[in-house]
C-alpha cells in the first residue's frame, strides 16, 4: 500500500506510520510545521514530511506532492483532538476550521489527484449521545448527539465525507475510535497525565476528575491496526466502530498504575461522579476486517509509564499533540462530558 498520513506527526500518526512501514507499506505525510517531534521513533526519521496547514486549504505543493506519490489511501488524521481545546457546548472557531474546513480541504485534494485514493477519516465516539448505564454498547447506527465541541466538529467532518461519498463517488471509510492510549500521547490526556504525575519525584498527590467513571479503553497500536485493515476492506460510505467493548473504570485503571509505578501517592478526586461512557459494538468491524485487539490493557499501561520514566530521565515533556492526534480522546469523563 502506498500511505498518504495527514497529522502524520500526532500520536495515532506516529503509531500508524510505523505499523504501515513495518507491513512493508511505503508512506508520505504532512504535519502542520512539516517537522518531526522530540521523542519520535528513529525508524521514523528518514521519512520526509510536507508542511501543510489543512485550514488552508489545497496548496499547490501539496498537491503536486501526493499527484506523484500517487496514494493507495489518504488517511485523514489531522485534527484537534483534545476535548477540552475544542469549546465546551459549541465548538471553538479553532477546531471548527482544523477539524471541519480541514477535512472539506483533505477531500478536495483527493477529489483533484489523478487516481482517487481511498479515505479513512478518523472520527470519535464523542458523536454519540450519552448512553444510560444498563445499556453502554453502541452500534454505529446509535443516536448521533454529541454534548460538546469537539463531538459536533467530528460528527460535522462525517456529514461533509458521506455527503462526498454520495454525490461525487468517493471511495471513503469512517473509524470512530473510541478512547486509547500508549506511548507518546499528549501529556494533558489522563493515562499520560497520571503516569506523568507517578514518575514526577515533585509530585505529591495524582489529580483526578473522577474514580468512578466507566469508558472503552484500548491500544494506540489496536487502533492503528484496525484503520490500516478498513483502508483495505472496509465497504466504501460505511462507518466502523473501533474499540475493545469492554468498560473500564478510571480507579481501576489508576490502581494499576500505582502498582507498576509502585508508587502510592494520595488521590485527588477533583469531580466525582459515576458517568457511563459508550462501550463498542465492534461487530461491523469484526465481520468486515476480522480484527481483534491483540494488546492487553495492561501492557498499554507498562509501556505508557515507562515511556514517561524515560521522558522524566531526559528531563523533557513530549511537545503538545492535541493539533495532529487522531482521536486520542480525553479519559478523563467530566471533561468527556463537557467538551
């Protein structure tokens, strides 16, 4: 496959890039600054990357770029992806330019190359409507209602796919991905943000919005596994839940990291509240790709602290990837909620 990556420097970027090479798959991205990050992978490096700022529509080096890279598939990641940056009832103008008129700009360069490659858009299961605690699994056919922001600038970037899709042939794929972790995630999202505060030696309590919350959970590496699948065979306009189904509880997941880090820091429970997020009915993606998730919640958890433990040894935090991080949703379920 050949692999055009949008927010190729993100988090789900990053982790995509290097399962497509390690597939033998040749691939090209853009990333707004066209710059890799600090603590990105050394297998990554020799790739060149295309500066591109999506809000800005098709710029001809751009074009002209990918027309001769000639993609397989464009797989569209780039977006602010961190709730709490995209407005709390509304969207901010910010996320509605990144994460709307980017995606209508990403379509016109693929509606404009010579061979039209496939799309994989990146949404988020911040689309659906809040779901009642005795009945947490959605299809993709569930009510789409988002309570904030940044799930009415996804739902909005789905609309303008379909919408391409229908009316002039575009061969395109949705992924709701529902929350993930791993290495190299945005500091500010809640795994890395507790794992952040466990290896901090100034550290003197872990900050929590709530212990009771209940969300799907999964693997960065899953995730990017499963959108390279439905590049492949995913059934064009279709749309494809991408989760573990399994419900996992913020205190749960915090004990675990306490006991890896062995590391027993107070908790400060800022919002306590016991909110049911969505789980996955995967059963579309399942049937379509035969995907499983292969890691284990606890090997997400090992390898996003030690990745944090050696940031802490290099005396560096990751550098900001809310603007090209594909989905990598807010765990925290208050700020789920509001934003």
């Amino acid at each position: 496959m050949r692999a055009f990556i949008t927010g190729i420097t993100g988090f789900a970027g990053s982790h995509l890039t290097e399962h497509l090479l390690a597939s033998g798959d040749r691939v090209l991205g853009c990333s707004h600054s066209g710059c890799w990050r600090p603590h990105t992978p050394a297998v990554l490096r020799p790739l060149s990357l295309l500066a591109w700022d999506v809000t800005a529509g098709v710029a001809d080096h751009v074009r002209s770029a990918v027309a001769e890279f000639d993609p397989d598939c464009l797989f569209h990641l780039a977006a602010i992806s961190v709730p709490r940056d995209c407005g709390a009832s509304e969207p901010s103008r910010q996320a509605w330019e990144a994460n709307v008129h980017g995606t209508q700009a990403v379509l016109r360069l693929a509606a404009t190359l010579p061979r039209r490659p496939r799309v994989l858009l990146a949404s988020s299961c911040h689309v659906y409507a809040p779901v009642p605690p005795a009945r947490p699994l959605v299809r993709e056919d569930a009510p789409t209602v988002p309570a904030g922001g940044y799930g009415k600038t996804k739902l909005a970037a789905e609309s303008e796919l379909l919408q391409a899709v229908a009316e002039e042939g575009l061969d395109a794929v949705i992924a709701r991905a529902f929350q993930h972790a791993g290495p190299r995630q945005d500091a500010r999202l809640a795994i890395s943000e507790w794992c952040r505060q466990l290896v901090s030696p100034e550290a003197e309590r872990v900050r929590v919005q709530s212990l009771s919350s209940c969300f799907d959970l999964s693997d960065v590496r899953d995730v990017v596994r499963a959108y390279r699948l439905l590049a492949i065979h995913g059934r064009a306009g279709e749309i494809y839940n991408v989760g573990s189904g399994v419900g996992r509880t913020s205190g749960d997941l915090l004990a675990q990291l306490q006991s890896l880090a062995n590391c027993r820091l107070p908790v400060a429970e800022v919002a306590p509240a016991a909110i049911q997020q969505p789980l996955a009915d995967t059963t579309r993606l399942r049937q379509a790709t035969g995907w499983q998730p292969w890691i284990s919640v606890e090997r997400t958890l090992q390898d996003t602290l030690a990745f944090w433990r050696a940031a802490a040894v290099q005396g560096a935090v990751p550098a900001n990837g809310a603007t090209e991080a594909a989905t990598q949703t807010d765990l925290d379920p208050p700020r789920l909620h509001s934003s």
